[in-house]
C-alpha cells in the first residue's frame, strides 16, 4: 500500500467527445467525495491545450442533481481540446499549472492521442521528483484502443447504428420496388468496428435482413462488383439496405472521394463514400437511391445510449480515482469482460506508454468471405455493449440536459501565450 498522498484532484476531459464521456466524469466525482485525502475536485476546461492557460473549475460546487444529470447529458461538459499537446515547453508549463494548484491527483479522460500525452507527463513528472499520479481513463467512439477490450462510448455508437438502420429499413421498404438503394455512411476512419455495428440490426438466423451489404474499410472496393451485388440484391427484395465506413477506399488504397479539392482527398472524414456510391449506382442501374449520414451525431446521441456502456463509463471514472489515491500512476484504466455464458465486465490497468503502442484493429475473420457480411463472433462481441436503456429526464417535450456552473478557480500563474 503506498504511503497516503493529500491534495487536490483535476480531471480533464480530451479528444473527441461521446455519448457518455460524461458519465466517466460523473463516476470521477463521486468516487473523489468518498477519500480524505482528496481535498479540493478541480475540472480542467478545454482539454488538455486549456490547461496551458491555466482554465480551471470547481466541481465540488456542483450540486449532486448535477453530477447525477451528466450521466444522461451527452457532449463533454468540461469541454475537450483543438489540437494535441505535443511540444516540451507545453508539458513543462502544464506540470507547473498542476504544482501551482496542489493538483496530485491528475484524471483525464480521452482517446490514444490524450493518453500518450498522459504517458509524457507522467514520465516527466517522475524525472522531476514530483508525487503527481496521472491516470488515464479510455473513451472512443471507434474501439480503437487495443489494450482494453472494448472502449466506453463504442456500445452507445453502435447502438446508434444499428437502431438507424432498423428506422431506414422501414423507410426503404415504404419506397422501394425492387429499384430503391438506401446508403448509411458512418464514421470510423480507417477501422470498421463502426460499419459492422450495422450487423446488430439483423434478427438472429435472418441473414437476409437489412443491412444488405456492409462496406467496410477493411476490404477493399470493386465498383464492378459492388453493382453486381445490389442488383441481385434488388432481385429478391424490395429495395437494399448498404451500409458504408467513411474510410472505403479501392484496391489502390485511394478514398472514395467526389467533388472535394485534391489536397483533402485523402481524408476519409471528408470523403464522402455515399455519394460516390450513389452516383456509381446511377450510372449503371436504374434505381433511385437516398444517403445518409450519421456525421457528429454518433457522438451525442444520448436517447439512445446504452445503458450498459453508460454503467461502464461511469465505473471507469470511479476506478481511476481508486487506483490513483492507491498509489498507482502512469496507467490507463481498461475494461475486461468474464469468460461465464452471462456477460460481466471489471477493470483493470495498464501502462500508458503501452497504450499508443497499437490499433485495435477489427478481426479480420469476423468478416465473412464474401467480404459484405459480418460473422456471428462480432455479434457475440457486441450485443452486449448495447444492452439497456437509460432514461433521459424530458422538459417541454425535448431532453433535459444538465450544464455545469463552472465556478473559475483563480488563476495563480501568468498568463501563457498559446501557439
């Protein structure tokens, strides 16, 4: 048992928000009342980059029906950060923000890039004799951190995606005679976790439901065949469902990318797959064809989180103040699921330098071998990540969310210049 550290806690929240990144703030609250040796709870607003300007919060003054509220509140209410912090006199100046407010307990929620910058603080917190303990908490709307197996805010994600499939199936069969192509394209960059969520809106043992065909970053596109495939499917259904990764590129490793200026074409944020997909349909058969996309909705959809990835958010934020007022630093919290029939889920921890080490990249035999289906492993993995609802309080008919008061604590530094 380390010797006890007294001091101040700050949280912070990095990286792209998700549906209940503040469900793992929440968790980091309440957990931080419970020890004596935390004295004061401190936010860092906008991210880790807010930190060099010195924008911090009180959280203690928030009101419990606050703290309980960011469990169904989406967005990341502290705000997250423009940039990463990569230059040496940045984590210099952070460490000495962190001094300046008896911060020894240091929390930041975020992705593979927040973490790495973690890594570096807490290496260079060592060097420098300082107690400061730095834990990091995961959250990512794309699964991408292979040290955990699965990420807070993937399981609402993918909620998101297979409900939206289910809705656009309805539409598509009211429209569709044999000549209709509904097209989702959904997030993800290059990784496909995202694309075979669709998969969870099939009934068990009905392959034949939608989505029809699943595109994912994984495999590689033939346009040849892909026609092929949706006048086939058009054959013996009413209209087909495709469902489409932002990052779908052709054998030569090229985006799908329409009408945007040379210079973006390889962001396959930008890319735009549905409407090269689209026209490509156009071209060559005679159908009428609808896009969709899901765009910065996937990230703050809280009507439909799940519930089970909210309560595994929420504990992540606990964990993380249990193992730094244990003594643990330079880790990164992570989620491992029991090997029993019933799906169950604890914590654990990890090195941050190991985190940034690899992807985690989507199996490459839970895609079937026609290269457009997804395999029954990738369901057994999933459908629990999914499971339950939470209830989101409503007000005049729209959902009640909560915003923080965000008391400023007093700056004690001077002013940086931000680059």
């Amino acid at each position: 048992m380390s010797e006890e550290l007294t001091g101040n806690i700050l949280i912070v929240q990095d990286g792209e928000p998700t549906p209940t990144v503040n469900s793992t703030l929440a968790g980091a609250v309440t957990e931080a009342l419970n020890h004596g040796c935390i004295e004061e709870i401190y936010g860092g607003l906008n991210g880790l980059r807010g930190l060099l300007s010195e924008e911090i919060i009180d959280l203690a003054e928030e009101s419990q029906q606050v703290i309980r509220g960011l469990r169904v509140t989406p967005g990341a209410a502290l705000g997250v950060s423009r940039g990463a912090v990569r230059r040496p006199e940045e984590f210099e100046r952070i460490l000495t923000v962190l001094s300046a407010h008896n911060i020894c307990f240091l929390l930041v929620i975020g992705d593979r890039e927040s973490m790495e910058a973690c890594a570096r603080l807490s290496e260079l917190a060592a060097a420098k004799g300082s107690e400061l303990r730095v834990i990091g908490l995961p959250k990512s709307l794309i699964n991408d951190l292979s040290v955990t197996d699965h990420c807070p805010g993937y399981g609402s994600v993918a909620k998101l995606v297979a409900t939206t499939v289910k809705e656009l199936a309805l539409d598509a069969t009211a429209q569709g005679n044999h000549d209709f192509v509904s097209i989702l394209e959904v997030g993800g960059g290059h990784s496909g976790w995202l694309a075979a969520a669709s998969s969870l809106a099939k009934r068990r043992n009905e392959p034949s439901d939608p989505p029809h065909l699943i595109l994912m970053p994984e495999v590689a596109f033939d346009p040849d065949t892909f026609v092929q495939h949706v006048s086939h499917v058009l054959k013996t259904h009413t209209f087909c469902q495709v469902v489409v990764g932002e990052g779908l590129a052709d054998t030569d490793g090229n985006y799908l990318a329409t009408s945007i200026p040379a210079e973006m074409a390889s962001l396959p944020n930008i890319s735009g797959p549905a409407v090269y997909l689209r026209n490509l349909l156009e071209q060559h058969l005679a159908v009428k064809v609808q896009c969709a996309v899901l765009g910065s909705t996937q990230r703050c959809a809280a009507h439909a989180a799940s519930q089970t990835d909210s309560n595994e958010a929420f504990l992540c934020g606990q964990s993380g103040v249990e193992a730094a007022v244990a003594g643990e630093t330079g880790k990164m919290v992570t989620l491992s699921r029991g090997d029993t029939d019933t799906y169950s889920c604890e914590t654990g921890l990890v090195a941050l330098a190991d985190v940034s080490e690899s992807v985690k990249t989507f199996p490459a035999n839970w895609i079937n071998e026609d290269g457009l289906s997804i395999s029954y492993q990738f369901y057994k993995y999933a459908s629990p990540l999914t499971a339950g609802e939470i209830t989101v309080p409503y007000e005049n008919g729209t959902p009640q969310f909560v915003t923080l008061v965000a008391n400023r604590v007093d700056k004690r530094l001077e002013a940086y210049t931000v680059a």
